[in-house]
C-alpha cells in the first residue's frame, strides 16, 4: 500500500469524524445540548469564533474541507469498486483488449494519485481550526480545496467513463465465472460415473486396465480442480474441466460397452476361423480350375493366375495365425489388440478370397466369350453408340473433347474383334479391351454431363 493511499484514508476518516461529532452534537438532550452550545462560545480551552465576515469566510473554507473530503471519499470508493471489475477480467481473459484496460485503469490510477495528492496538500497546508486563522488565509483555503474537489470530480468522472467501457468485459468475464462452478461439477461428476462404471467391469471378472490407466491419468486433473480457479485461472480451470469431462466420459462410455464388445469379439474368432477353413477348402480347388484353363484356352489367358493356389494357401496359413494371437489376446482381454489382429486376418482372407473367386470366374468368363463372342461386342458398341447420342445433343457437331476418346474406343473395339481371328484368339485380352472401351465411353459420358451441370 503506497503512502499517498495512506494519507487519503486518514483524511477520509478525519472527514467522517467530524461529520459523526455534529451528529452527535444534535442527537443531545435540550439542556446538555444548551450547556455544549453555551460551552462552546465561553472560555476554558474553546476556540475563540468571529463574526462577520471573517466567520463566513472561515465557514466557507470549511464547507469547501468538507466537499472536498465527500469527493475524497466517492473517487476511492469508486476506484477500489473498479479495480475489482479489473481484477474479475483479468482473472477470466489475458486478451490484448484485457491488457489495455490494465493499462488505462493504471494510468487512471496515476490521475487519481496526483489530484489526491494535491487535495491532502491543501488540507495539510490550511488548519481552519487555529483560533487566529486569517481571513485571508481562510479565503485561500477555500479556493485551494475547491479547486481540489473540482479536480477531484473531474477524475472520477473519467474513471466512471472508463468502467463503462469495461462491459463487454466484464460481462464475458461474469459468463466465464458463472460457467466456472457448474463445469467444475460436471467434471467431477463424470470422473465418479467412469470410476463406477470401471468398477462394475471388474466386478464382471474384466481387468480393463487400460481404461484404468486412463482413469488414473485423470488424477492430476482433479486435483488442479480442487485447487480452484484462484490458482491455476479460469480460462485454465474451463479449458482443463472441459477435457476432464470428455476423457471421463469416453472412459465410462467403454466401460459400458466392454461386454458387448468382448461378446462381439468372440463372436467375430469364431466367424473368421470358419472362414478360414472355408477357404482352404477353395483355394485347393484352384489346382483343377487352372488345369482347365490350360488345356483349353492360351497361356496369355491364364498365366496371371499360376501363383494363386500358393498364394492363398499361404494366405490362409498366415491368417490363422493372427487368429491364434487373437485369441491369446482375448483371453489376456488385450482389447486393441485382438481388434488390430482381426482385422488383419479379415485383410487376408478378403485377399485370398477374390484370388481364388478370379480364377472361378475367369473360366467362367472364357467359356462365354469362346461360345458366342457377339454379345460382348454389342454390350460395347451400344455403350459407345449412347455415349455418341449424348455429345451430339443439343449440336450441330459434337465437340472434339468428346469425339477423339469416342473414335479411339471405336477403333480400338475393332482391333479387338480383329485379334480373334486365328487358331488360337486371346480371349482374355479381347474381354480386357472391350472392358476398357466401356470404361471410356462412360468416362466421357460423365465429362458431357458434369460440364452441362455446371452450365
């Protein structure tokens, strides 16, 4: 507390006293009140009074003391009102907005301290209660304290502008304090929800100790709420009640659906191990399929597919045994960890079945094409033809964007017809190109459209 501020209360508290002895004075019974008032104008120690003039000049000056210790008086209390508004936003927000209004009340502050200095120097200099005080004197006092209150309401009426100004502040500072204690709370009680719902789990005869490590993460947190706001701030004690919250939550929320998932889990083992058996029963009839498409149809038809009985035999061999350490971490109810391992056996098995699918097909399809080629040439003519009809609507001619890919499919189309002639057509490549010809036409299809979308 600085001395300037020292000296203002003591000048405020000689104020006050003599207010509180005039009202003493008058609270009197009528004839003590006679004797005081009698006692006061007769010998024994009293002050001498003047009449005239010289009383009312002194009486002035009086008055003035007193004005000027009233506006004292309400320019500190405003400010010790106002710098509590300061201190409840700078509890809440460190903006640069904030660091402004710190930097004003600062420098109304140092307002403050120099008219209240000059105020406490005019009271100093003038004792109005000497018995041979001067009129003069007197005159001076009371110019001198006028001139202090003025300058005195002057100041305070800056710093009562100033605390307009500070609303928007404060009322996001009062919203941030009025969510403080509920957000606490909701914390809290989502910490006491996640450590019950844990608690039924392991009263199932599940460790979950990962969510228990999570939890028990969480500790520190609580404590730092304990603490309060007046420790770590509000925006903190919000930020961190938040996260609190949301980590408690997801916690209680597995928790809750650790038996669900456990029963999930052993239903998928189970699942997956029948496939996998499914599987290896397919992948050996692979062998037989290729024998086929050698004796009937061109290596060109069928050599991509020699690795596929080795492979998926391989395949099925490695998923079983990521089903084996899935189940190991099952039963050590290593959730994440049988999650991962599952699905790395349905990758596998994913792999292994569209392998094997490819080479039952890929007879499938030879057959077709080697019977009766002239369906799989009108399919891709009319997907051409359709693709022509939609870049001539609307024109005159079709725009070369649209009609070079068309004519490149159409004689592409052709060529592929071509390459069958002979003892031994490549099938599969004439069933690739036409398959890619397709792919063409709808691709400029989707180009015509979106284009006339955007128009």
């Amino acid at each position: 507390m600085t001395a300037t501020h020292t000296r203002l209360r003591a000048a405020a508290a000689m104020w006050a006293v003599g207010v509180g002895d005039v009202l003493r004075l008058v609270s009197l019974p009528v004839p003590l009140l006679s004797a005081a008032v009698s006692g006061a104008f007769a010998g024994g120690g009293t002050r001498r009074w003047f009449g005239g003039r010289g009383e009312s000049v002194r009486a002035g000056a009086q008055a003035a003391k007193d004005a000027a210790a009233a506006a004292f008086y309400e320019l500190d209390s405003a400010q010790r009102d106002l710098r509590i508004s300061i201190e409840t936003i700078t509890a809440v927000d460190d903006s640069p907005s904030t660091r402004r209004a710190v930097e004003g009340f600062a420098a109304i502050g140092r307002r403050i301290d120099e008219a209240s200095g000059r105020y406490i120097t005019a009271v100093d200099t003038h004792d109005l209660d000497r018995d041979d005080l001067d009129t003069s004197v007197a005159a001076r006092a009371r110019t001198e304290l006028d001139r202090a209150r003025d300058e005195l309401v002057a100041v305070k009426g800056e710093l009562d502008r100033f605390g307009e100004g500070l609303g928007p502040l404060l009322d996001k500072a009062e919203t941030q304090l009025a969510r403080l204690v509920p957000a606490v709370e909701r914390a809290r009680a989502a910490l006491l929800a996640a450590s019950n719902a844990l608690d039924a789990v392991r009263g199932s005869g599940m460790r979950a100790d990962d969510l228990a490590a999570r939890l028990a993460r969480l500790a520190p947190e609580l404590t730092k709420l304990n603490q309060g706001a007046g420790r770590h701030g509000v925006s903190e004690t919000l930020h961190r009640a938040d996260q609190v919250l949301r980590e408690a939550e997801a916690v209680r929320a597995e928790a809750e659906r650790l038996p669900a998932l456990a029963a999930d889990i052993d239903k998928r083992l189970v699942s997956l191990r029948t496939r996998a058996q499914a599987l290896t029963t397919r992948a050996e009839g692979v062998e037989p399929v290729l024998s086929e498409l050698r004796r009937r149809y061109s290596a060109a038809c069928w050599q991509d597919l020699q690795p596929v009985p080795e492979q998926a035999a391989a395949d099925v061999r490695l998923a079983e045994r990521r089903l084996a350490e899935a189940a190991t971490a099952r039963d050590e109810q290593r959730w994440a960890d049988v999650t991962a391992l599952l699905g790395t056996v349905r990758a596998l098995l994913n792999t292994t079945d569209e392998a094997v699918s490819a080479a039952r097909d890929r007879l499938t399809r030879l057959d077709a094409v080697a019977a009766d080629q002239r369906p799989e040439i009108d399919r891709t003519r009319f997907a051409i033809r359709d693709a022509q009809r939609l870049a001539m609507t609307g024109r005159d001619r079709p725009d070369p964007r649209h009609a070079r890919p068309l004519d490149d499919a159409v004689a592409r189309l052709d060529r592929a017809v071509e390459s069958l002639e002979g003892r031994h057509p490549d099938y599969w490549r004439f069933l690739t190109e036409t398959e890619a010809v397709r792919r063409t036409a709808a691709r400029v299809v989707d180009q015509i459209r979106e284009e006339r979308a955007q128009q």
